[in-house]
C-alpha cells in the first residue's frame, strides 16, 4: 500500500470515530447528492451511455459512492483508481471492468467513453502541469464530455487539514507552515494542490477547450466547490 493511500485510509477511520462524524457525513451526502444533481444539469447523460470514474475510493460507506450510488441502473459503468476497488463491484453489480490505473495515463483508447467523471481526484494528482495532463487524458478518452469537481482553494476552510485562511497564503509559505504544523502529508505538492477559478480557466487555455463551464457550488453562501465541464 502507498503512503497516499495509507494515509487516506487512516484518517477516513479516525475521522469515523470522531464526535461530529455523523454531521459531517450527512453535509457531505447532502453536498455529493446536490453534485449528481448538477451533473444531470449539465451532462447529456442516460443510461444507456458509457461512463467512467476515475479516483473511485475503495469503500462500500454510501457517502464514498453518492455517484456511483445514483448510476446503479447504468450496465455501461467503469472505474479508474490507483487503488483496488473491485470491493465496488460486490455493491454495484452493473460495475463492468473495474482498472488500476494512472490517471495521468490511463492506457485506453480515444474516445473510450461517452462520459468521463472525476469527483475530488485533480487537487491530488500533484503539479499543476499533472493537473493539465490530467484534464487532458479525461478529455482525450470522453466521446462527449468530461465532469470534474474540486474544493475551492478560495473557501475559507480547507477540507482536507481542517484549517481555516492559511491555504490562501501563496503556496510555498502555505506548506512550510503545514510542515511545521506536522501536516507532512499534506504539505507536499504531489498530495494536495488545490485550485482556483482563474486556474480551471488557465488549463482549459493551455489545452485549447473552447466548450467548457465552471460551475460554483456554495456553502453557506461561499462558493466551496468549483466543477468544470467540458464539452466536446
């Protein structure tokens, strides 16, 4: 198991034990539910069309799954993860081919399927120049469009460290201080980037993607999840 991975899954079990989990886990049900619902806004999406996820997480807990969850009825369903996640098919039986893979470099064909869809995966695939490599793979192996969601770097808390405003600080003094605050993990690049408006929009120019949206989810009247769309 990676130290990614390891870490990830300690303290999804820590954070399990903890006195506001259970309030946590309905906002973030709420919030995922209100995702697919701006997905089926946004997507020409059936399902009789193929789709893919990629970063699936490899847990059964139903506020891991909320899109895997509402597709259950699609038979054209893969998932992508650097992870093993064929637990996902003993609960969605419509689950066809399940890939451990590299996001960055998935090995499949262009216009492997209709839909390609990725919830909170782009912050942690490192650079910025990975993050573009990674909108760009989505978009080379979509027939039709391409569904991406990430916190907002501009929200007041940063989900993942729990920590309030010092994310906006430019990101080297960012992750000096996580360091000395012995968030190790979370201070490096290649474990969390979070992104903006202005840096959806600057990959969506450097790969050319003329038909695109970014769509703001808010919380508390805060936009706290960014969602770009593209269409091709």
């Amino acid at each position: 198991m990676s130290n990614i991975i390891k870490h990830q899954n300690e303290t999804y079990w820590e954070a399990k034990k903890s006195f506001f989990y259970k309030t946590i886990q309905k906002i973030t049900l709420n919030t995922r539910n209100e995702f697919f619902n701006l997905f089926l806004i946004n997507i020409n999406y059936s399902k009789d069309k193929s789709i893919i996820d990629i970063g699936s997480t490899p847990s059964i807990d139903k506020e891991h799954n909320i899109f895997l969850e509402s597709i259950k009825d699609n038979p054209n369903v893969a998932c992508l993860s650097n992870q093993n996640c064929r637990i996902l098919q003993k609960k969605y039986k419509n689950i066809k081919k399940v890939i451990i893979g590299d996001a960055l470099n998935t090995i499949l064909e262009d216009n492997s399927f209709d839909i390609v869809h990725s919830n909170a995966t782009i912050e942690h695939v490192g650079s910025f120049e990975n993050q573009v490599l990674f909108v760009k793979e989505m978009l080379r192996i979509s027939k039709e469009s391409v569904f991406i969601q990430t916190p907002n770097r501009l929200y007041p808390i940063d989900f993942h460290t729990i920590l309030p405003f010092i994310h906006w600080l430019p990101k080297k003094l960012h992750r000096k201080i996580l360091k000395f605050l012995k968030l190790n993990f979370y201070s490096k690049e290649e474990n969390l980037n979070l992104l903006t408006i202005k840096e959806l929009k600057k990959i969506c120019k450097k790969l050319n993607i003329k038909k695109f949206k970014i769509l703001k989810y808010k919380i508390f009247f805060l936009t706290s999840n960014l969602i770009l769309v593209c269409y091709k």
